[in-house]
DNA sequence: AATTTAAGCAACCGCGAATAG
DNA sequence: CCTATTCGCGGTTGCTTAAAT
C-alpha cells in the first residue's frame, strides 16, 4: 500500500530537455490540466508528476508573461507582501501571467535587497531601527535583516503581519476559488 | 587570462491541506 | 467519520552565468 509519489528509479531529474517539454505541452494540450500522477507515463515522460506539474506552472503553461517585473509589479509585491507575508501563490494570484516561484525568487533577489538598501525591514516593513539605541528593550525585534539574508534564517514569528486580517482575505480568496 | 565569488533562477524536497475511497 | 493518496505551497538547493579580483 505504500505508492510512493516519485519513486526515483530511472525517472529524470534536473533540467527538462526540449523533448520533454514538447512531450508535456503536446499532452496537456490534448487533455488538459489535472492527475499528475497518471500523467507521466500517459505522456510517456520519465518524470514523476509532481516534476511535470512544476515545470508545466511554471515555465511551460501558455499565458506566463516572464521578463522583467514593470515598476507597478514591483509595487504591487511589495504592498501584498506586506499585508500577507510569504504567502506566495496568494500573491502571484494578483500578478497575471506571474507564477508563485517567479515572485518569490525576484523577491529573494531584488526586492527584499531594495527595501533593506532603502533601510526598510523586509520582513515586517517598517523602517529598520538599527541604528537606533533602545538601551532598555529586552525583546527586540529590531533584529538585522541583512544579517539573516544569506543564513535563510526562519524570523522569529513576532515579526509576522497581523494574523488575524490575513485570515479574512485568504478565506475569501480560497471561497472565490472554489466557487 | 585564470580563478574566485556572487546573483539569478529553475527545480527539488518536505509537509500540511485537500480529496478519494 | 477515518485512512490513504495526491496536490499545492513555501523553503531550499544547486546549476549557470555574470562580476569581481
């Protein structure tokens, strides 16, 4: 009874090839989205689903937009982040043609840098107090963002955007969704 | 010109959520 | 309901390319 999702027996790994791509977009287009599970090998692709599931969202699926963010994409990221954190596919949700990973890795490399250099605090976007002596505030949260940038370090949850707020809007979202 | 370091990004992994049986 | 299976998300890795030394 166990079927493991992606049993890694000669099934590819890595970077797609062209094949394989053809493969996956000639497929889906024949029968749509849906049971990755089955798909690979009615596509006859050495993949696990989940694999193929990736690279179709984010790379192979036609009405991707790629390139550069414009400015107002930027803003857009930055305003959502603020008010729902690292809730990625909630944000590309609002960014047409953008997929939750293309955000998150432009946020990894370029926004989060910007609004540091622009001495905000990515993580709760406020300005970073640093370099502001609070002699007697044991609990700080005031906690340097660039150093955790390489480390990848988890913040401490303090940090995150009102929860309960959040909660509303994801709600919505998922019913809007389902609906 | 050769080597090292950093940036950028596609893809992987683990786990919780959703769904099927 | 309960359990097993599949899906989707967010964090992370590792390869490729660009920049610095």
């Amino acid at each position: 009874m166990r079927k493991p999702c992606c049993d890694k027996q000669d099934t590819n790994r890595g970077a797609w090839s062209k094949q394989e791509d053809l493969k996956l977009i000639d497929y889906i287009r024949k029968h749509g989205e849906g049971c990755w599970r089955t798909l690979p090998q009615a596509a006859g692709l050495l993949r696990c689903g989940k694999s193929c599931r990736l690279r179709w969202i984010n790379y192979l699926r036609p009405d991707l937009k790629r390139g550069n963010f414009a400015e107002d994409e930027e803003d857009l990221i930055v305003k959502l982040h603020a008010l729902l954190g690292n809730r990625w596919s909630l944000i590309a949700g609002r960014l047409p043609g953008r997929t939750d990973n293309e955000v998150k890795n432009y946020w990894n490399s370029h926004l989060r840098r910007k609004l540091i250099s622009m001495g905000i605090d990515p993580n709760n976007h406020r300005p970073n107090t640093i370099n502001l002596p609070r002699p007697h505030h044991k609990n700080s949260q005031a906690v340097s963002s660039t150093a955790k940038l390489s480390a990848g370090l988890k913040t401490p949850t303090n940090d995150q955007p009102a929860r309960s707020r959040v909660a509303i809007i994801v709600t919505k979202y998922r019913t809007v969704q389902v609906a």
